[in-house]
C-alpha cells in the first residue's frame, strides 16, 4: 500500500515537474507582472493624492493672496502651482483667479498671459470661460481680430450665448452693427429665458433698434 502510494506521489511530482519546465518562466513573469502594476497602481494612488495635498495647499496662498488683493504675490503663486502641478484642477482655477486680481490691479499683460495659459492648458469648460475673459481684455486693448479669433475657439456646450454676446461686442467695436446685431440675435436665443443675463443682450438689441419679439399671446380666444 506504501509503495503504491509512493509511486502516485513521484507520479503527481514528475507531471508538477514536467509542468514548471514547460510553464514555469511564463508563471513567473505573468506573476511578477501582476505583482509590479498593482504596485504601480498603489504607487500612482499615491502619488496623485500627495499631488492633490500639496496643490490644495498652494491653492490656499493663492487664495488668500488674491483675498488681500496682493496681484504680486498671486501671481507669483500661482507661477509656481502652474509650474509645480500643471494638470490639477487647482492650477486651473487658480489661473482665473489670479487673472482676476492681475486685471484689477491694472496687470493687464499679466491677465492675459495667465488667461492665455488657461485657455489652452484647461479643460473644456476652464477652456472656453479663460477664452471669454482673454477675447475681453483683447478688445479692451483694440486687439479686435485677435478677440474675434480667441472666441472662435470657445466651444464648449452651454457657453453659445455668452460667446456670441461677446462676439457681438468685439463686431460693435469694430464698427460692424449688422454682423453685431446677428451675433446679439444668436446669443439672444441660445440664452435660456430664465437666466437672467439674457435681459442685457435684450437691452443691446433695443439699442440697436432690433427689440426682440415679445412672447407669443397664450391661447386664442381670449379677448384682448
């Protein structure tokens, strides 16, 4: 019976052998693999909550700079953070923030070099709202066509109405007043009716002498 045993087992033991020789090398490196991009995985979890921590905490100066009204020390902090950790959302925020206090201090250079940067660095939305700012300063600064151009890339969904108000500013500085009027017309309707900016493109249009249509009367048959 021992014997029979025995050979079962030197049986079991020569086919795990002849196993590992053929398999053996793929095992190994399948497990190191594994092994290594959990690692990697545990790694990069880190690493993107120590970038978060320390961009939190640089956003925080940012903020009481700006607070304090210091265009200086904003944008100096916000130098860094855009240095430091370009792909966070703090560093995005943290630009239309220090534009913000460049532009009220009279930086203006400053205020576009930082819009600028978030126009092409953000995200979509970060994107299209730095472009509204920057295309502002542009044609405050009588850099219409390059304001025109600004707006032209700001696509993003829900922002139509404000970047055809703006567009319709930059055509009226240019002296366009049909072209200004059409892109007032455009934002006057992208804009939901309950949002109140849209009484503004209103008072443009009438401006203009092109009042918008008043709301259709409700139900026929009601008299008058």
């Amino acid at each position: 019976m021992a014997t029979q045993l025995d050979l079962q087992e030197q049986e079991q033991l020569d086919a795990l052998k002849a196993f590992w020789n053929k398999y053996g090398n793929l095992v190994t490196w399948t497990l190191v693999l594994a092994l290594g991009a959990y690692a990697a995985w545990n790694g990069w979890q880190y690493w993107q909550r120590e970038q978060g921590f320390r961009a939190g905490a640089m956003f925080d100066d940012l903020e009481r700079a700006a607070q304090a009204g210091d265009a200086d020390k904003t944008g100096r902090v916000f130098n860094d953070l855009r240095e430091r950790f370009p792909a966070t959302a703090y560093a995005q925020q943290g630009a239309l923030l220090a534009a913000r206090v460049q532009f009220e201090k009279k930086q203006l250079d400053a205020a576009k070099a930082t819009l600028a940067w978030a126009a092409e660095k953000g995200e979509a939305e970060i994107r299209s709202l730095a472009k509204l700012r920057l295309a502002a300063l542009q044609a405050d600064a009588k850099q219409h066509d390059e304001a025109l151009k600004t707006l032209d890339g700001a696509k993003s969904e829900g922002f139509e109405g404000l970047v055809d108000d703006r567009r319709g500013d930059v055509l009226l500085a240019q002296g366009k007043k049909a072209e200004a009027l059409a892109a007032y017309q455009a934002a006057y309707k992208a804009m939901d009716a309950k949002v109140d900016y849209r009484a503004l493109i209103d008072a443009k249009l009438t401006a203009l002498g092109a009042p918008p249509a008043p709301p259709q009367a409700a139900a026929s048959g009601t008299a008058p």
